[in-house]
C-alpha cells in the first residue's frame, strides 16, 4: 500500500513524500520583486515544517506586471542571487524548491511612452514573441538560482489562461482557432525553455475549466493538456478558476477537482498533482491507493500549521484544523487569522 510519506521521483525529482505547497501570494516582495525577511520566513518555515516541495508564488517574469501587490519577480538578473540564497535554505530541509512562473497582464508602452494592457485578441505577433522571451529568460534565471523546477502558471484568468481558453481567445491564426492554437504559445514556451535551459523539471498550473459559459471546459484541458505532456511538460497541477476565494469549502468536500484530475491522470503518463481542499490523510490516501493520484498540494492547511506534514508524519494523524474561512487572504502576508489571534493573547497573557 502506497503512502503519503513514501519516498518517490516526480520525474528526475526525488520527493521525501508526496505533500506539495501550492503556490499561495503571499503580497510581500518589494515592488521591484525583491524578498524581505518576513517572506524568507515564510518559506523557511514551510520547508522546516516536512513539505516534500515548496511551489513558490506566482513570480512574473515582467517589471511592470502588477495584477497584485508583492508580487515576486525573475525579470531580471540581478534578482537572481537572493532567490539562489533562499532555494539553498529550503535545500537544507530535504525540500524540492520550484519556480512558478507567471504573467497576470501584459502591458505594452506606446510610442507617447504609456502602458497600455492587451488582451490575447489584441496582441500582435511581435507582442506574443515578447511574452514567450519573457517566459524563457525567466526560467533561466529560475536555473541560476538554482531552482529544481519550474511551473508555468496556467491558471486562474492570468495571461497563459486567457490564451487556452475560448472565451477570451478568438484569434484566427496560429494562435488561436482550434485547441492546438489556443495552446501554441505554451507549447512555444516549453520549446523555448527546453532549448536554452535545458534539463530541467516542467510543470503547469492550470484550470479543469474556466467555470463559465464559452470558457475552457474540461473537454478541451484534457486534450491540451495531452499536447502539453507531448510537448515534453514533466508533471501537471490540476487547479480551477480560484473557487477558495469566492465561497467557503468544508472539510468533507476535498478535493474539488479530484474528478477531473482522476481522468486526466488515465490519459497522460506524468505525474499528475490535485490541488484544493485537502484536509485529511485518509481522503487523499483514498486517492492514492484506489485513484492513482500520486502528489497533493496544499495551501491553507499549511498557512494555518506550516509544520503540518510532521506531525501527520509523527503518527498525530488529526486533520488539518483549518476550517477554510479564507481570512488569511486579508491579513499581512496571508497568515491565518485565527493563529494571530491565538498569539495576540498568548501575549496578553504573559504579560
């Protein structure tokens, strides 16, 4: 019988159990992407804490990419020797370190010297040139840092996303048009990456469906993603169009996209990793063993507890004790709200 903590390879990387951190905004970079202390800590803990891998949040590969706050950055190489020392932090902790990489808009300056923002219908060839260089630059400078992947963002109504979809993809050339050409600008940067980065891990991000009339269904992210793993993608993360953040999800409905990620994982021969709700050992020991889905990611449960694999690990096999309330999106890094609560009369108390 398989287990969460058995040791595995996803692809070349090997992995001291199955738990993955998804990548979670933690809004803390400077705005020219670099990393304050408090972000290190951030990472730092989580790897302490016994994640097999850290995806580290959404990191535009653009200077002027601002669709959040805090976003963190590879445009450039000078960023490159602090995320280096980060990634031989978490090394220390037996942890996989990944890039996920990503653009939320892309913005254009005119020949008057502003920044106008173009959807994927209004890009001209040249401009999607821009955002494949952009993309392929970035993930060299992931592998300088010494990062052990690198996971496009594929998801969530970013740049990537709008492309695959239909509902916001109405080119007729090469770009668009069909499946195949909806997708091409992935596929390119996959081609891009392979040939000036070389070996190394490559994920994606990306929606089961965009969860609206004319967008993306699960249909066609199938057949896309069977293109992408043609293309040479290493492992995919199974995600949607950011339910979490509109409704509240209990414990007994984890997994949310486990469906689609068990039929996904029957057509493709890499690893596949589900993503959303998981809160319990025995749910996704259940997927494991009996829907062969190998890796899980987790983000709220470890906002809430960071060293939440040891102690599953330990034998305290309690499940997470996040209730999914989604304040940890409004406070100060996203850090639980009921943590800062505790500490603030911990505090009190002592004093």
């Amino acid at each position: 019988m398989k287990t969460l903590f058995d040791e595995t390879l996803m692809g070349s990387l090997r992995m001291k159990n199955r738990l993955v951190r998804s990548a979670t905004g933690e809004n803390l970079a400077t705005e020219k992407g670099n990393l304050p202390k408090d972000l290190v800590d951030i990472y730092t803990d989580l790897a302490k804490g016994g994640v097999g891998m850290i995806i580290f949040s959404f990191t535009s590969v653009d200077s002027v990419d601002f669709a959040r706050e805090g976003l963190l950055r590879l445009h450039d190489d000078s960023l490159v020797p602090e995320y280096r020392k980060l990634v031989e932090e978490i090394h220390k902790y037996d942890c996989v370190a990944m890039s996920q990489l990503a653009l939320g808009i892309y913005l254009k300056q005119t020949e008057t010297g502003q920044s106008i923002s173009l959807e994927p219908n209004e890009m001209k060839k040249e401009d999607i040139e821009d955002v494949i260089e952009k993309f392929v630059s970035a993930a060299r400078r992931a592998k300088e840092a010494g990062f052990d992947g690198i996971q496009l963002h594929g998801g969530h109504g970013f740049v990537l996303s709008k492309f695959m979809s239909p509902l916001h993809n109405h080119r007729q050339d090469e770009y668009g048009g069909s499946t195949k050409g909806r997708a091409k600008i992935i596929l390119d940067i996959i081609q891009g990456i392979r040939e000036r980065v070389g070996d190394i891990h490559l994920s994606i991000k990306i929606n089961s469906s965009d969860g609206m009339p004319g967008g993306l269904m699960p249909e066609e992210s199938l057949m896309i993603c069977k293109l992408l793993e043609e293309a040479g993608m290493d492992s995919i993360e199974v995600s949607g169009n950011s339910p979490t953040v509109t409704k509240i999800v209990p414990c007994k409905n984890e997994g949310f996209y486990a469906p689609f990620a068990v039929e996904l994982q029957s057509i493709i021969n890499i690893p596949v990793i589900l993503t959303g709700g998981h809160r319990s050992l025995q749910h996704m020991n259940k997927l494991l063993n009996e829907e062969g889905i190998e890796y899980f990611s987790l983000s709220r449960p470890l906002i809430k507890e960071p060293g939440l694999p040891n102690r599953w690990k330990s034998g305290d096999e309690k499940p997470s004790n996040c209730i999914s309330c989604n304040r940890c999106f409004k406070m100060y890094g996203n850090r639980c709200a009921l943590n800062r609560k505790k500490e603030s009369r911990s505090s009190l108390e002592s004093g």
